[in-house]
C-alpha cells in the first residue's frame, strides 16, 4: 500500500511524554483560603458524596476554629502539569519531642481521604502522594476514620500501614423508593410497631412538632440547645467527651450552617414538646449524602426513648429533603442496625516513619487501650470532674 505525501511513519512526532507529578506543601491559612476555585474544580469532577468531610467549605470552616491548636497545616497537593489532582489535608503536631501527621478536621470529621482524579493518572498521584508524606519530617504518620472503600485504604495497606482500630458505619440507602413509606415496609414489622409506640409514647407528653428550620438565629439557638443536652448526657452519664466541652465544637457547626458551597450545608432538625425543643438532630449533607453528626435528645426524657423517636423522624425528613444516603457513621449502634444491614469498615492507621515513631506507636497504642478501658470503668464523679476541667481550660466558665 502506498503511503501518502507526508504521512512517512518514521517521522511522525513522537507523542509528548506524560508530564510527572509534582507535590507541593500548604502551611498557612491564607493558602488554604487561596485554593478555593482549584478545590473547588477538582471536587465538581473528582469527589464522591462520601467525601464531604473533604469539601473546601468543610476543612476552610475547621481551620478557622481549629488549625491553632499546636497544629501546623501541611496540606499536600499534587499537580499533573498546571492542574490540581490531588488534595491530602494533613497536619503537624509536635509533642513530647515527637512530631506526628494526621488528617485535619479532628474532632469533627467524621471520615477522612485524599480527594483524587479517577483512573491511572491518580493511581500514580496517590502512590507518588504518599512516598512524598513519608518523606516529610515526621516521626509517625498517624490516620483515623478511613473507610474501606477509600483508594487510600488500599495504598495505606500495600505501604505496610499498621491497623491500629477498626469499626463498622451502618448507612442507610433509600434505593429507588418513591416515597418513605415505601422504603419502610422493607423493615420488619417488629420495628415498625416499635417506632409507632416509641412515638405514641412521647405524644402522651403533649403537643409534637418537628422542624428543620434554614433562618441563621434559629439554627444557632437549636445548635446551642443540641450541645447542652450532649455536655448534660456526658456528665450525667460519665461520657468522656471533652470535645463537647470545647466552644469550638459549637461555633464550628453555627459557621458550617452559613457555608455558600451548593453542594455542602448543615441541617438542624429538632422535635418540639409544646413548642419547646426536646431533641435536636446537627448533619451534614454533601450532594445526595447526609451524615448524622450529632443526636442530642434532652437527657431527662431519656426514659422516654426520645433518642429513637429524633432518629427515626430525622431519618424520615432526610428522604423528604431528597438525600439518596443517610450516613448513621460509627460506631455500629444498635438503634442503627435496626434501621439497616449496610455498613462500611472504618479503620485507623499508622505508620512509624523513624525508630523513635515505632516505638511511640507500640506505647501510645497501649496506653490508648488502658486508657478506653480505665474510663469505661472510671466513676461517674471522676469523669465528671476531668470534663469540668476541659471545659474551664477552654475558657467557658
């Protein structure tokens, strides 16, 4: 066959090489603030709705309350030419002569991954992501709550991560049901009659109402109301909770409810006996996916099963919202299990980078055990004594 003019093989260009990589450090508020728009754009074709915890309007709010707590930021971005193909949150923190990396949003995410391009090209970004951390100075790279699904579980574990803890998050997916009572009858019967009593039973209290108000005053009041409840659960109930007790816990939620991401918001359900609120619901929906953050019935009507009944109608008013997911999140409740077979494993890593890290990491994991048990078993007058402490440090008396 003849070739045509100018068509010889032998001197055709060679295709242009695929650019490498480049990774790069961001340490400062003020260039996490200026990330905005390339966030944003790598989000819109790269994120998933189970990776909401990694919105820029989700970490930008927590820097703002959290990133001066003895953390340095260190966030990790990779490039493929001039675009951003990657985003790894991370932080510094250096204590008793040791410097550990962890994700940024503690305490409040819930979940935590590298936001990544699909395919090939962010097979190699992540690879190339994490031998760059391993090279940061650290002495352990410490990682919580990644789920199971996440591309960083597989990389984490092919590094030869060490699983320090692992947990289930059930979720529930409302499929294709074209309306709640629809999903409904595929649970059993049993729970179904238990939600009708449990709800019965709170109406013989007095005249109930639920809301999902979006007004910025009402969301702070009902905010505020959700956060007494949880500090009076803690002490109440001897609960070491000491991020409660921190009133950036609080504002951190009042400014995610503001956030102007169209694909992030905060939504406040609450149940009200005789117009008072008796139960407030705190989530976090990113696209078709809502995360139940905090359930914080009033501890006085426990007896009552308050906490069950603000569950299942917050669950209700989450499919009414449009929401195809609601997240239940750890740990595996049993209320939860009623509700749904579905989960995904949740599991905490760790990856010693120097000898004096490995052997911080076999202590810490330790004491960590010691410490679960011991304030599992602690009296309630203890516990309650250790968060008045929390609560005085942080400057709310």
């Amino acid at each position: 066959m003849a070739l045509a003019p100018g068509r010889n093989p032998a001197l055709a260009p060679a295709a242009a090489p695929r650019a490498s990589p480049r990774f790069e450090v961001v340490e400062t508020l003020a260039g996490l603030a200026a990330l905005a728009e390339p966030w944003n754009a790598l989000a819109a074709r790269a994120a998933l709705s189970r990776q909401g915890f990694q919105s820029f309007a989700w970490l930008r709010t927590w820097a703002e309350h959290y990133a001066d707590d003895g953390q340095k930021l260190k966030l990790v971005l990779g490039w493929t030419g001039d675009e951003l193909a990657l985003i790894w949150p991370l932080g510094a923190r250096h204590s008793f002569g040791l410097t550990s990396l962890g994700f940024l949003g503690e305490p409040l995410s819930q979940y935590h991954d590298v936001l990544v391009v699909d395919g090939e090209i962010g097979d190699r970004l992540l690879a190339g992501a994490l031998d760059f951390v391993r090279r940061l100075p650290h002495d352990i790279l410490r990682l919580r709550r990644v789920r199971e699904d996440s591309r960083l579980a597989v990389a984490l574990r092919a590094g030869g991560a060490r699983v320090v803890r692992s947990e289930l998050a059930p979720f529930i997916d409302f499929g294709a049901a074209k309306t709640f009572e629809a999903f409904e009858r595929g649970l059993s019967s049993k729970e179904r009659a238990n939600r009708r009593r449990r709800l019965r039973q709170i109406q013989q209290l007095g005249q109930i109402a639920f809301e999902s108000p979006t007004a910025p005053e009402s969301v702070d009041a009902l905010i505020a109301i959700a956060m007494a409840f949880k500090r009076e659960w803690a002490r109440k109930g001897g609960h070491y909770a000491p991020a409660l007790f921190d009133p950036r816990f609080e504002r951190c939620f009042r400014d995610a409810a503001r956030s102007r991401d169209p694909n992030a918001s905060l939504r406040v359900f609450a149940i009200r006996l005789d117009g008072h609120p008796i139960g407030v619901e705190i989530s976090f929906g990113y696209r078709d996916r809502l995360f139940g953050h905090v359930l914080a019935p009033d501890p006085a009507l426990a007896k009552f099963g308050l906490g069950k009944v603000l569950a299942d109608a917050a669950i209700a008013d989450a499919f009414a919202q449009g929401y195809q997911v609601y997240d239940l999140l750890a740990p595996a409740n049993a209320y939860k299990s009623a509700w749904t077979a579905d989960a995904v494993g949740v599991t905490d890593y760790s990856l010693a980078a120097t000898l004096r890290g490995e052997m911080a990491d076999a202590l810490f994991r330790q004491v960590k055990q010691i410490g679960r048990r011991w304030i599992g078993r602690a009296p309630s007058a203890l516990v309650r004594a250790l968060l008045d402490r929390v609560e005085r440090r942080r400057g709310r008396r």
